[in-house]
C-alpha cells in the first residue's frame, strides 16, 4: 500500500467504493487524513464502516470542511451530466481528483525521480501495459503494474528511488489527475470511445493528450489523424516526442514491418526486434504495442539486449490472444476479452486457417465487419444467444455449425482441425459481451482452458 500523507491530518470526502474506491479510502486512511466515505450501495458503505473506515451520506456533509473529494473513476465527471457529488464539491470550491493523482503526489513527494510509465489509447492497453511491466521484471528492475489494468495504483508499494511503475490510465482516470507527470507516456491511438463520458470525440481526444503532453517523453501512435495531430502538437509544446505506427513505415521512430519492429532515424531504418517467431505478439497490433514498449523501455533506461530478452519471453495478456495448448500443429487460443467485432480483428489477422468459436451477446453491427477474414475460417462453431445472427452473416461463405455451448464448441473445433491434420488455430475469440452464459469475459476464458486441458493429447502452454 502507498498511504497517502499528502492529505494527512485533513478532512476528504470520497465517492464509491468498488473495489479500487475501498483501496483509496484504505490508503487515505494509513497516510492520516480523516475520511468520509459514501456510495449507493448499502452493503459497499457497510463493508467500508465494518474496516474502520469513516462513512457518511454526502448529501448531508458541509462540504467547505474537505479539503479534496475523490472521486471514483467509474462515477461521471463531466458526461451526460456531473454527478450530485461532483456539483456538491464544485460549489463549495473543492477540488475533484481520483486515485491516480493521489499515487502522482505521493511519487513527487517521497521519490519524484522512481520512473513512471503510462499507458492510454483506445485499444491495446492492457497488452502494452503487460509487455513493458514483463520486460522491466525480467530485466531484474524492482517492477510495480497497476491502474486500469486491474490492480489499484495506490496497492502498489511507495515510491523509492529504483522503483519503477507501469500504470494503464483510463480516459476517466487522466481526467481526475491533473498532475500526472511520467517519465514516459504512450498514446496508443484514438477511435470513437466512451463518447457518453465525455460528450464529443474532441473532448474525450482532449483528455488522452493530457497525458503524453506532460510526459518527459511522449510516444504517440500516429496512424490516426487524431493522435497525429497530437504528436505535432506536443511536439511543438517542446517535449520530446517519439513516433509509433503499424500500418506505415516512418522516417523517425518505431513502427510493425513484416513481423518486425523497424527503427528509424533520420530516413534510414534497421530491424530493432524480430516478432515472428514471439507467439504472444503475432499482428501488426500487436507490432504496434511492442514499439511502444521498446520506445518506453528505452527512454528509462534499459538497454536493447534486455529489450529483447524481454520480448521473447513474453507469456502474454491473460484472455487476449494467449495460445493455452498445442495438439500436434494445432494452437488453441483464448482471446476471450474480444466482446466484439473490433476487438476480435486482431487475432483473426493474426492466423491464417482458423477453427473460429463466436457467440455470446451479440453487439450492434454484428460480425459483418469481419466479412474481409472470412476466407481464413475453415469451420466457425457459433454458441450463445448470436448463434443464429452470426449464422445468417456466415451464409454460405464460411462452414459453421451451432455448438450452442463452448465445451461442445471446443470439442468440435478440436476434432475437425485434427481430422484435417493442417497447422491452424482453433481460437475463442467471440466478438460478443459473455453475460448469457458467464459472468464475465474471465469466467467464460478460463472455462475455454478448462474445456481445452480436458482434451486427449494436448499439451499445455500456461
């Protein structure tokens, strides 16, 4: 934990108490600030009360006492309308941060030189996030991965010197930490996301330039024109800026060729890392987070060999295109947190013969839009309520069957891609929300590994 001293002594005021809200409130708590702490959920205030923890409904607060309201980042700021909380603080002068403004200060005050990492975009976080934290652990760096990613920032252990922090900010968590500053931000790149939080495309852009604008080095994806734009501008503001890309090549930075992390300089380019034979990497996607990686890894300090090392001894991001088993030429892997159809692009890009398993809640827009990947699927097994949405967009383009359930589904796919005895992937990759038949995206990934180590024959990668 990472008690928060920088409120010692003082009266906060905090709202919501999920599971990263509970971590705040505990850390404010052990630095000595006096905490009042409220959510709509009875049980979650009584769990808080229950650890000694202060509580009370904020309606009834005379809010000029706090000296700062934190506020959970799954509560609306701005979007479609402040929270009563936020407009309560607002108008006694109170400021509205969140936790990872919380760890910025205690960073800045105990050890402002431990170097810092974060991590935004659209997609491809939490693989990035992941990637770097690896490389620094397997490196022998003292490593500590946290934010968006699942893990509380302020669980993490306090800054010292030698201490370095991989942390994944949301678009919600950068709009309550006014002073973050990393050592190294990436913006991976920017699509339509989140629109309800933030009002407008422009807006929600807005708030992800804040990060890598106040970076000591800001790396920046710049297949987009938002995120270009970006990259100029802070590059003009005067910081340093290191360019990415995957579907381009660069005259400086660090972009996905043919398998590969080129490095560029001044025109002139040099293979930097080979991914071909790196499973957990396959897809220029995946080219594009290893780029972003190295550029980070680098601006802190390590050096290429351990860069490298790192990269191929990657396990990869749990439940996003992790290959779990071989039988004989045949990879089975679990990309069950592709909940839709964008999400799951990747990995269909990634395998060229595919024994497909999809279904769940289907989404709008359904899978039409992976029609283009469509000749690479020998035989899909449709489970769930999409089933039979997914069956008429097949057609007769591509052999499915109606598993309905993903053990029948594994079991299927598993049996014909041996009966065709050719090198494929049989790959969980849904493009559907998992609620009609798990809890969430883990729950229905772990029973996939489940269902796959059943099968007779197959060797287990994790």
């Amino acid at each position: 934990m990472i008690p928060v001293t920088s409120l010692r002594g003082r009266a906060v005021a905090l709202f919501g108490l999920g599971g990263s809200g509970l971590a705040t409130a505990r850390a404010l708590v052990a630095g000595g600030a006096t905490v009042t702490a409220w959510d709509d959920n009875a049980e979650s205030v009584a769990k808080a009360a229950a650890e000694g923890i202060g509580t009370g409904d904020l309606r009834t607060m005379d809010w000029s006492s706090f000296a700062a309201f934190i506020l959970s980042p799954g509560v609306p700021l701005t979007h479609p309308k402040p929270h009563w909380t936020v407009d309560l603080a607002r108008s006694a002068g109170v400021e509205v941060i969140g936790d990872v403004e919380l760890f910025s200060r205690e960073r800045r005050a105990r050890a402002p030189e431990a170097p810092l990492i974060a991590i935004t975009g659209t997609n491809g976080k939490s693989t990035t996030t992941a990637l770097i934290a690896h490389i620094l652990s397997a490196s022998g760096r003292d490593t500590q991965l946290g934010g968006n990613i699942g893990t509380a920032v302020l669980t993490l252990d306090p800054p010292t010197t030698n201490r370095f922090y991989v942390v994944e900010c949301s678009s919600y968590q950068i709009d309550l930490s006014p002073s973050l500053e990393p050592t190294a931000g990436i913006l991976l790149n920017l699509t339509p996301d989140h629109i309800d939080r933030h009002g407008t495309m422009e807006n929600y852009a807005a708030v992800k330039e804040r990060l890598v604008a106040a970076s000591q080095t800001a790396i920046i994806g710049v297949d987009d024109a938002w995120c270009e734009a970006i990259a100029d501008r802070v590059a003009l503001a005067g910081r340093p800026v290191i360019r990415i890309a995957r579907h381009r090549s660069l005259g400086d930075g660090y972009y996905a060729q043919d398998g590969s992390v080129m490095r560029a300089e001044a025109g002139l380019s040099e293979v930097f890392a080979d991914l071909s034979k790196i499973a957990t990497l396959r897809g220029s996607h995946n080219g594009q987070n290893a780029a972003a990686a190295i550029a980070a890894c680098l601006a802190v300090g390590v050096s290429k060999a351990e860069i490298v090392s790192g990269l191929a001894s990657f396990p990869g991001l749990k439940h996003r295109m992790q290959p779990v088993a071989m039988l004989r030429d045949v990879t089975f892997v679990n990309d069950s947190k592709a909940t839709n159809a964008e999400a799951a692009a990747p990995a269909l890009s990634s395998f060229e013969r595919i024994y497909w398993i999809a279904g769940g809640v289907p989404k709008e827009g359904g899978i039409a839009s992976l029609s283009s990947f469509f000749p690479k699927i020998a035989k899909a097994y449709l489970i769930g309520r999409a089933a039979d949405e997914f069956a008429t967009t097949l057609g007769d383009r591509v052999p499915f069957e109606r598993s309905q359930t993903l053990e029948k589904a594994v079991a299927d796919a598993a049996a014909d891609a041996a009966r065709d005895g050719l090198p494929a992937a049989v790959l969980l990759s849904p493009a559907c929300a998992s609620f009609d038949q798990y809890k969430n995206f883990e729950m229905r990934g772990d029973a996939f590994v489940a269902h796959v180590a059943a099968l007779p024959g197959v060797t287990m990668l994790i």
